[in-house]
C-alpha cells in the first residue's frame, strides 16, 4: 500500500469535517497541491558501482538519534482521528525509533505523550512545538511543561504570525473542537479557551529577541520550523537555533509561496552546514527522502501521511507509515549506489526532463 492510498482508507473512516481539517490548506490550496507536484519536477540522477550490502541509514539531529532521516511532524488534534489519539502516534514512533514532535495542539497532554512512547522504546526522542506567545511567561510555561515531560528539543513554528485561512473549515463552519477534546498543553494558561480551535493566540507582534529569549531560557535544542527565505535561515542560526526546518505549514498558511522542496537550495547554502537543514512538506515516497536529502535536509517531516494512518488503523497504521518511508528509501539509496545518508549529494538531482542539464 503507497501513502497515497492509506488517505483513501482514512477517508473512509473519517466524518467529512476532520477529514477535510487535515486534508485541506490554505486559500485556493496551490501551494498544498505544489508541495506534492514539486518532487515531480526533480529526478535522481543515481552513481553506480558504490554501493554496499549493508547500508547506513541512521542519523544524528539534536536531541535525537533516529534509524531513519524521517520524523514525525507536529499536527495537532490526533484524538479527533482515532480514539488512542497522541498516545498511539507516540508508541508508534518510539517503536520505529523515528522522533515525534508533539505539540501544543495536542488533544492529550505532552506528559502523557511522553509516557506513552517509554512504552515502547526506553529513551524515545519527543520534540515540543510551541508558537512564541508575545506574553512571557505562557511561552515560559509551556517549555517547563515540555521539558518536565523529558521532551528532547523543542520546536518553534514562526511561519504563523496570523492563523491560515482553511478554506475547506471556514466552508465546514470548524471554528471550535467537538465537546470533549481540548488542547490538553493549554490548560491553565491565557488565551481562547483550549477548546477553541486556535488555543493559541498566534501573534505578528512576536520577533527575533523573542526567539533569542526562547533559545536563553532553556537547555534544550531550539529548532526554528517555517522558515522558507534565506536571509531568514541565516538569523535563525544568528539568534541560536540548533536547526532550521524549511516548510510551507503543509500549504495551510499563505498560499503564495513556493513549494518547501523549492525552498531547500537556498536554505542550505545560507546555513552552510552550521547547523543541520530539515524539510517537511509533500513528502510522499521514499524516493522524495532522496531528493531532499541530496538537495541539503539532515532529514524530512511528514505529517499528513501520519495522521492517515493513524485515523486508518491506529498505531499499527502510523508504524506502516514510518516503516513505509524507511524501506522506501532504503531501497532508493541502494538504487542511487549509496551506503550513507552523506552519499546522496546535489549532483545527483536534476530537474526532470532535463537530465545531464542542471
Ligand atoms: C492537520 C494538521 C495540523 C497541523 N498542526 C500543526 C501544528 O500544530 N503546529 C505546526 O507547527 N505545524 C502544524 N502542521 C504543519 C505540519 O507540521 C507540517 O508542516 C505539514 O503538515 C507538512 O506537510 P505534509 O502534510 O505535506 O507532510 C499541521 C499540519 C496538518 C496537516
Ligand atoms: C493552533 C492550532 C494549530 C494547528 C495548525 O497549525 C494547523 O491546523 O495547521
């Protein structure tokens, strides 16, 4: 079974206005579908006659070591899709040894998260999202909350000054969680109510010394996830981000911007290998782990397709996913004459129909 067709099983199980929250994007969702469409556009151009039996597909990144250059993006809501929630995402990836990242839109607390993934692995890498709250102390309290829980990193998204305008749940009339699930992370703390859709005031006021101050008070890793231009990448690693994650929010904040892949080359030679460079957005298939990889990301994100799973069957679904994606591009960097994460380099990608022109 491809991705693609576990979201046809998901569809099924799934009432029409959770299906179409994750589902959806921004706007005239362009930028949802160019995520998926740009991988189309790069081919791998593969070495021959350098490959090995034995391949090493495992890689470093803050806080973490995982088997696979593939993680577990941040999406909110999972006990909306399956009754185990967060807690079967968790055991899921702890199992596969791929790094979670759990957010402040969980429907269950980053504690429990954290407590669930120890089930199935002794020292799981957990990562925290939170918004920078332009009010102190709430940021403060959720990074206590993420670090008391033994998360790993954390993860500042900053491509959301303002919430995106989803089209499909503005039509839907999604404005606010079903009785009964709630931003668990939220409790507590000011803001809407975390019941409310949108617990967390997104704000346009917070800036570069908020991040920096982020980055001060803890002793975590601090990655800075949303990042599409340049210049952008440089003052992340500038104000103390210990990794730069390029992503377009799934194609659910502006609906004008590039394809994240797109984004990548620039990203990286900006970094420059300071710190590592992750993506996340349209990665479907092994084969788009490749392209990323050879284009500069240390790793990639999924999130849809784990959402997919888990709404289809659970954490057996989300362990598919994951394990999916590993043997994918296992088997890609086999095909491509690798051994090593490291072996995939630039050169091997061009742009399709034009092989040999890049
Ligand atoms: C249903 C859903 C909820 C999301 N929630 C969050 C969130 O709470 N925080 C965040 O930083 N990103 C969130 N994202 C964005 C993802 O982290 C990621 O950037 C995006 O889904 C990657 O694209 P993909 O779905 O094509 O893999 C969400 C995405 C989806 C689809
Ligand atoms: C405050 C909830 C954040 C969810 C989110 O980021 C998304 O739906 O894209």
């Amino acid at each position: 079974m491809t991705l693609r067709e576990l979201r046809h099983r998901a569809r099924k199980v799934l009432g029409p206005i959770p299906y179409d929250y994750v589902a959806g994007g921004a706007g005239e969702e362009r930028v949802l579908a160019d995520n998926e469409k740009a991988f189309d556009r790069y081919a791998l151009l593969p070495r021959v006659l350098s490959g090995s039996e034995t391949r090493d597909t495992a890689v470093d990144l803050p806080g973490a070591r995982q088997a696979a250059p593939v993680l577990v993006a941040p999406t909110a809501f999972h006990r909306l899709v399956h009754r185990d929630g967060e807690r079967a995402t968790a055991r899921a990836a702890a199992a596969e040894g791929a790094v979670l990242v759990t957010g402040t839109a969980a429907t269950t607390a980053v504690l429990d998260v954290v407590a669930a993934a120890r089930e199935a692995a002794p020292r799981p890498p957990v990562w925290f999202q939170l918004y920078l709250h332009p009010r102190g102390e709430v940021t403060r309290a959720l990074v206590w909350r993420a670090e008391d829980a033994g998360c790993t990193a954390l993860v500042v998204t900053v491509d959301s000054p303002v919430f995106g305008r989803h089209t499909r749940d503005l039509r839907n009339g999604f404005t606010d969680l079903p009785p009964g699930f709630a931003a668990e992370n939220m409790r507590g703390l000011p803001g809407a109510g975390p019941d409310a859709l949108t617990p967390i005031p997104m704000s346009p006021a917070v800036r570069w010394p908020d991040l920096a101050e982020a980055v001060r008070g803890t002793s975590l890793p601090v990655l800075v996830k949303g990042v599409l231009h340049p210049d952008d990448a440089k003052l992340a690693v500038e104000h103390g981000a210990a990794g730069v994650i390029v992503s377009n929010h799934g194609g659910r904040q502006c609906d004008a911007v590039p394809a994240a892949v797109d984004c990548l080359p620039a990203v990286t030679e900006a970094v420059a290998g300071r710190v590592p460079v992750l993506l996340d957005g349209g990665v479907r298939r092994g084969s788009d782990v490749a392209v990323a990889l050879a284009l500069g990301a240390s790793a990639v994100g999924v999130g849809r397709p784990v959402v997919w799973g888990l709404a289809a069957e659970g954490e057996t679904g989300v362990r598919r996913v994951l394990a999916t994606l590993r043997d994918e591009y296992d088997h890609t960097l086999a095909l491509c004459g690798g051994r090593r994460n490291a072996d995939l380099t630039a050169d091997m990608v061009v742009r399709n129909g034009g092989a040999g022109a890049r």
